[in-house]
C-alpha cells in the first residue's frame, strides 16, 4: 500500500506566498486522492509488487494503464513538488548550480524569466521542470500528470505545480505572481543541487 508521504515542511511555513489552507488541500486531499486512486487501481494487479517509481515507467504511454500511470506519476510528482520548496525563512539563492545557470541561461536572473515564461505557457494543468540532460540545465513543462522521470536522458531537479488547485485560493488566476513567489522566496536549491550531485 502507498501511503501520503509527510510534507518536508511546516503547512504554516511558506506563509505568505503559499497558504496552509492551500497546503491542507493540496497534501490532504489532492495528493492523497491520487494515493488512494493508485491503491485501489493496483489492487489484485503485477502492480501492486512494485516501486512507485517501476510503475511509472511500465504504465507510460499505455493506454490501458493510463489511470495507473496518472495517478502513481501524481503522487511522485507531489512529492517531488514539496521537496522542491522550502520556508523563505530558509532560502538561500543557488550555490553548485550557479556556473551552469550562468552557462546555459546567461545567468541567474535569466534563468527566472525562461522558467516562469515556461511555466505560463503551460496550457491548462501541468508542471514546469528544471532539468539536466547530458550536462546541461534545460526548463521543460509536462501537462496533466507527465513527468521528466520516463525520459532517461533527464534528471529532475525540480518542480513546480501550475495545476490551478496549487494557487488558486491564494492568487485566483494569477498564476504569475504565484510562479514568481515560488522563484524569489520558495525555490528549494539545496534540493535542486542534491539532485544534480546524484545524477
Ligand atoms: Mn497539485
């Protein structure tokens, strides 16, 4: 059985840019819909022996499983997500990563615009990444529950949420001024580095 992992964080510590009541709801209800719809769809299933992560590569782009895949890829993205925040008391601007920033971006602040330009574009619910593939920084967006972990050639380094349940209660439509708030207060580098260190 899959279970909701714990939030990294306190839900009142990335107060103001992102609410505890928007956290009650996304963890406690978004997150872990997708936990209990995974449970149930792998249920007397090959599935149910596997790692989250197993079952997202054997169920992408297959249509029978794609209820499988959807929600096992939310549940890691989520958790993912919360792992790629952190309380703006504890934000520090990118350490390892700065030298790559400045090479493949032109630069930290650069490197803000192309990725809330990105995460604006996203059509609709999706996900806007920063990655690396072959040594190289790139920002990719995935829609719905589609996630950079399929693609082998890409490590994931962090995420954020543009699915509306993410900031509607505390920016309504304004998904920018949320991005933004994500990029100047809550962005994780710790996390982001760590990721890369491992690939
Ligand atoms: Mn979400």
């Amino acid at each position: 059985m899959f279970e909701l992992p714990t939030l990294p964080f306190d839900k009142t510590s990335l107060s103001p840019y992102i609410s505890a009541e928007t956290l009650s709801f996304h963890h406690e209800k978004h997150q872990q819909a997708y936990v209990d719809n995974l449970n149930r769809l792998v249920q007397n299933t090959p599935f149910v022996s596997l790692s989250l992560e197993d079952i997202i590569f054997k169920t992408h782009n297959i249509e029978e499983h794609k209820a499988i895949f959807n929600n096992a890829a939310q549940v890691w993205n989520h958790t993912f997500y919360w792992h790629s925040l952190t309380p703006p008391t504890l934000f520090s601007p990118p350490g390892t990563l700065t030298d790559l920033l400045e090479k493949d971006f032109g630069g930290y602040e650069s490197f803000l615009e192309a990725f809330k330009k990105a995460a604006l574009a996203q059509f609709g619910s999706g996900w806007a990444w920063l990655v690396l593939e072959d040594g190289h920084l790139k920002i990719v967006k995935t829609s719905n529950a589609e996630t950079p972990l399929t693609d082998k050639n890409v490590t994931p380094l962090l995420t954020c949420d543009v699915w509306e349940h993410a900031y509607y209660l505390d920016y309504q439509n304004r998904r920018g001024d949320y991005v933004q708030a994500f990029l100047e207060n809550l962005l994780n580098w710790p996390f982001a580095e760590h990721n890369a260190q491992r690939s």
